[in-house]
C-alpha cells in the first residue's frame, strides 16, 4: 500500500463539479463537524469556503490555541551544496542554470553552524540539492555530526533516499524529514522535472513514507504551489498528509504552503496563488487535522506572516538564507530562490513576542 | 476552609503540598506569566517537558522562571516507547531536574493517547531507580493496578484527550479508578474549565493537572486562580459529603407516613 493507489483513486474525482456545488449551508454544516471526511475537506478548499475566511479562521485560531497553545517554533535553514544533477525547470538549482556551484566544506559547515547558533536556534534544516556523488551519505553523516554539537534537532531536506538511508542519518542524529512531492499531478510532474534522478514520480511520493517506516520523528510535505490548481494540490497534500498520520501515527505530520519565489531560472507560475489562496489553504488543512503542523518559510512577506500567524501556523523560519554558506563566505552566491521575509532570529521573537506569541527555541532533546 | 494552609494536603512519594491543582509551562505566550499563574492558583507542582527545557540559554529557558519553592515534575513528552521514556527521565536527573518523572509514552500524534503497556514497563525501571513516578494513563483499572504494581507514586488517568478542553469523558471509568487504587489519583488532560476540575474533586480525586485550559485562557492568571479555587470547593465539597441526589421532591412519606401518629 503507497498513498499512490489513493493518487490513482482520486484522480477519477470530479474536482469540478465537487467544488463547484458546494453550498453556504453545506459549509456551515461541516464546520460544526468534531471530524471531517475527505469531501468534507474539499468543500472547505471551494470557492463557496473561499466566501467565508473570516469564520474558517476564527476556526481554525481556536483549534490552534487550544492544540498547540500561543507558541511557534523557530528555525532557520543552512544550505550545504548547490550541485544538482536535476533539471526542474521552477528552481533555481536547476543544472541548466549558469550559477556558482559549491559545497559546503566541514570547516565552512562549523563556521556556519557556530554563527547560527549565536542566534538561540536549536533546530535546523539541511539543504542540498540532487548530487549524491557529491553531497552524499558520508558527507550528510559527517556535517550532521558536527551541527549535533549545536543544535538539539536537526532536519533534513535533501534528494529523496531509500529507506536503509533515512535509517543511517537517523543514527547519525537527524529526527525530522522535509520533502516536497512539488506537484501531485504525475502528467504535469514529468513536464516540470526532465532529467535526473528527481523524474522519479513514485520514488519521490513514497519517500515521506520511507521515512516513517524507519522511524523518523517528524516529516514535513508540501506541494510547491503555482505550479498547478492549488485547490487539487491542497487536497492531495492534505491527504498525504492525513494518509501517513493514520499509518504511522507515531510520528509528527507537518505540511507547508510554500508558494513559488523568483529564481536564477526563468520560469514563471502557471498559476497565480493569492493571498487569500493561502489562507484558505492553511484554515481549511487546520480544521481538516487539528493536530497537524504547519510550517510558514520565509518564501512569504514578513507583512503576510505576520497577518497569518493566528491562523494555524506552527512552524517559521527565521534568519533564513537560501544561498549555500550564505551566512559567513565572502563570496555572495546565489540562492534557491530570493526570500520575502528578512527578519533575523531576535526580529521574529520581538515580533512575536509583541503579537502576543512566544517563539520556542528548542523542542527536541536528542534521545540515541 | 483555605487549602494553603489546611490540615488535609495532598502526600505524594513522602512529600507534602499546600496545593492539589498541578500546572504545566507549555503554550503561554510568555514564560514570563508561570510565575504569576503559580502565584495565582497556589500550585506546588509544575511539569515541564524536558525537550522544552535549553539549560543554557540566557533568554529561552523556562526553569529561569519557576520558583525554588515549586516542586518541579519532569515528563517524558516526546517518548514514543518505555526505552525513550526511561532516557528521558535519566537525561532530566542528569541535568539537575530531581528524581520525580511524569511519564508520558505517547505513540500516536493524532489524539496524543498514552500506551498503558509501555507506561507500566518504563514505571518499573525508574521506581526501581529511585525515582518518584507519576504516569500518565488512560483512565484504565488494569492499567493502573499494574502501576501500582510497578511502583509508581500516583496515577493520573486522562479526563479527556489532551487538550480538548472536553472535560470528564471518563467519569465512570475515573470514579472506578478512584474507588479502587489507594495511591493518589491525578486528574490529568481534558479538564477545560474550573467546573470540571471542580467536579473531579468532589468524585474524590485527590488532584487534578491542568495546562491547556489555563495557557488558552484570555487571562491565564485569572484562570489559573479559578482552577485553585475550583479544586479547593471540590475537594472541600468530597470532604464534607455529599448529600444524596433524589429524581422528586421528598415533602412527605406517602407510603408510611401513617407510622408518626
């Protein structure tokens, strides 16, 4: 079993139709519902929902507090290496593109780590693109076991890996697993990703997955919206999501809303993504599975975070920087995508903190 | 009668205490605002999640702002299993947390249940170390006897899911415990509102933990010294017995009344 046969299941759905029809007393119904069924959830993502954020969000704060309290964790990426074999034709990594290339040396993963480290942070997100000749296994094990003299939870979002090798970078202290499905509309998946080892539809959907049967912490999905109707998306997102809770219910499901950012590519959004897009998203995927995470990365202006922090955001990064050693070489290189949010770590927890939340540093202690 | 300075304070594991409302120090928007909630609701026992807890930090350390006088209670939130559950407790001791461990082995995300089985297993190693064991439990006879069994120094069966706010879902199975188990019986999760905590108390609970009623609170200090003055009627209300509850009025004795002339 693999969320792809409910992939297959649902592509058979009148999405139109089932959005379409949804009516106001149908929406206030299912918002009195204790559980939502996955139409249920779909009528949350319809245009009819879209005509009542206000209650979807006071909703969905209720939720929120009552779950997870007035508090939002922190935490801030360190991209180790931009090699990438992939051609993703929506990011700026993309082989084709004409940028600086480099990897991180352990030296250089020490220095960025000390200097992030100055900021309180205790949990970080590693990034490399798809080279695994290059940035592989031993390397990761390597960098992570000099950032666990730093940090008390380390996440990882790299190419997608076998089980056997979530497995080893558990033991080498890694707790959480970040990774993208980008679009859940396969025909749509192949035209985006041409070549390397990311063309791998299945292989990249059931890594989430793999992840799980060895016992990870936590793992964050998302699609990368702007790429396809984001109506579909958010519900194939939400019931990944709700797929791997139910299976694995051991450990913690996030999912993201990232929406696409300029990059060194040339690529523009097929599909325009709204503010009021994301905030439908993010109420409706909090109703939908009350105990759920939500993570907010700085891909989003600080003004737009700072407007849906109430709204069930558990999870935001701050100090970011998309560039590989962005925080301590001399030599500026380009990033992944360009940031909306610049806000270092003190910022985030001043504006937190004046918004009536409190920014949580640590929440995980190493166990091995 | 005032519980802070009354001649009926709850024991545990030898130690005694003013207070029978215990708190917890997640989800406050400010840590700033535990010492004024203790202040409030006159709580001696405070949980505190050991993932939560950055000995080191200067401005994100929640143990900077719970009082010396608190009795502080470790637990194990995180633990999927006995093994982690047992590390924890001994990484918590190791950092200077004492030897009192709230054990919480909670295998699934969704509704954030305990595993009975694991629980009883991690209670039996750390009493066997030495430490004063609370676990967290659903409200199970079984699972409780075997605590008792294993050492643990109370119990504390859920009212409801963890921060449902839902209040006493388990009221039958609670009462059973409370009849059967001579530890004492820690009310812990579900409990939403003073009403509720109020209402274990007069069931005979001898204590009642809350946390999410509290920090999502509007007034949080207001609220938590609701729950002390909950706690304290409800107890109050056990010890002085509670009249029996009848369907009708009862003017009279239709059947023998003709017995008084």
């Amino acid at each position: 079993m693999s969320f792809y046969e409910d992939i297959v299941r649902y592509r058979d759905l009148d999405y139109q139709n089932c959005l379409s029809s949804v009516t106001d007393s149908q929406f206030y119904g299912i918002l009195e519902k204790p559980h939502l069924s996955d139409m249920d959830f779909l009528a949350l993502l319809s245009p009819c929902a879209g005509q009542h954020l206000e209650e979807m969000a006071q909703k969905a704060h209720d939720i929120t507090i009552r779950q997870f309290g007035r508090t939002i964790m922190l935490y801030t990426p360190m991209y180790l290496s931009n090699f990438c074999n992939n051609q993703c034709i929506y990011c700026g990594f993309n082989q084709k593109n004409k940028i600086d290339r480099h990897q991180l040396s352990l030296e250089e993963v020490e220095k960025e780590a000390l200097e992030i480290s100055k900021t309180g942070l205790k949990h970080i997100l590693i990034l490399t693109g798809d080279a695994p000749k290059i940035a592989g296994l031993n390397y990761l094990e390597s960098c992570c076991k000099i950032l666990s003299r730093y940090f008390s939870s380390i996440s990882i979002e790299v190419y997608a890996l076998t089980r056997d090798e979530y497995a080893r970078l558990i033991q080498a202290g890694v707790d959480g697993l970040t990774i993208y499905q980008e679009t859940y509309n396969e025909d749509l998946y192949g035209r985006l990703h041409l070549k390397g080892a990311k063309t791998d539809y299945r292989f990249r959907l059931d890594a989430p997955e793999r992840g799980c049967e060895v016992a990870i912490r936590s793992v964050n999905i998302a699609a990368l919206f702007g790429l396809d109707d984001w109506r579909k998306e958010a519900f194939l997102t939400g019931m990944h999501a709700d797929y791997l809770k139910k299976k694995y219910p051991e450990t913690e499901i996030a999912v993201s809303i990232p929406r696409i950012r300029p990059n060194a590519g040339e690529f523009q959004p097929k599909v325009i993504v709204e503010d009021r897009d994301v905030v439908q998203m993010m109420t409706a995927l909090r109703i939908f599975m009350p105990r759920t995470g939500i993570t907010i990365s700085t891909r989003e202006s600080a003004e737009f975070r700072n407007h849906i922090l109430p709204l069930g955001v558990t999870k935001m990064s701050a100090g970011s920087c998309t560039a590989v050693g962005g925080r301590t070489s001399e030599n500026k290189r380009t990033g992944q995508f360009e940031i909306a949010d610049e806000r270092g770590v003190p910022e985030m927890a001043a504006m937190l903190q004046a918004s009536g939340w409190q920014a949580v540093y640590k929440d995980w202690q190493p166990i091995m | 009668m005032n519980m802070r300075d009354n001649n009926d304070p709850l024991i545990i594991g030898g130690k005694t205490f003013a207070s029978r409302l215990l708190i917890g120090t997640g989800k406050y928007a400010a840590d700033t605002l535990i010492p004024k909630i203790i202040e409030s609701s006159g709580s001696r026992i405070i949980t505190v999640a050991l993932r939560r807890v950055d000995f080191e930090a200067e401005t994100d350390n929640v143990m900077k702002h719970i009082p010396d006088h608190m009795q502080l209670l470790p637990n194990t939130s995180g633990a999927r299993d006995a093994g982690e559950a047992v590390r924890i407790a001994r990484l918590a001791k190791a950092a200077g947390c004492g030897n009192w461990i709230k054990i919480e082995v909670i295998p699934d995300n969704v509704y954030l249940l305990p595993d009975g089985h694991e629980t009883v297993l991690a209670t039996e190693i750390l009493a066997r170390e030495g430490f004063v064991v609370l676990p967290y439990i659903q409200a199970d006879l079984v699972v409780a006897r075997q605590l008792v069994d294993a050492g643990a120094s109370a119990v504390m069966p859920l009212g409801a899911p963890i921060g449902t706010n839902k209040g006493l879902k388990t009221r039958e199975m609670l009462q059973i415990i409370i009849d059967e188990i001579d530890l004492p019986v820690i009310v812990d999760a579900g409990i939403g509102k003073p009403s509720h905590a109020c209402e274990a108390m007069e069931m005979g609970a001898d204590a009642c933990l809350v946390n999410t009623a509290i920090a999502s609170s509007s007034d949080p200090v207001a609220m938590g010294r609701a729950f002390g003055q909950a706690v304290e009627a409800g107890r109050t209300a056990f010890l002085a017995g509670m009249g029996p509850v009848k369907k009708k009025a009862d003017a009279s004795s239709p059947l023998t009344g003709f017995l008084r002339h």
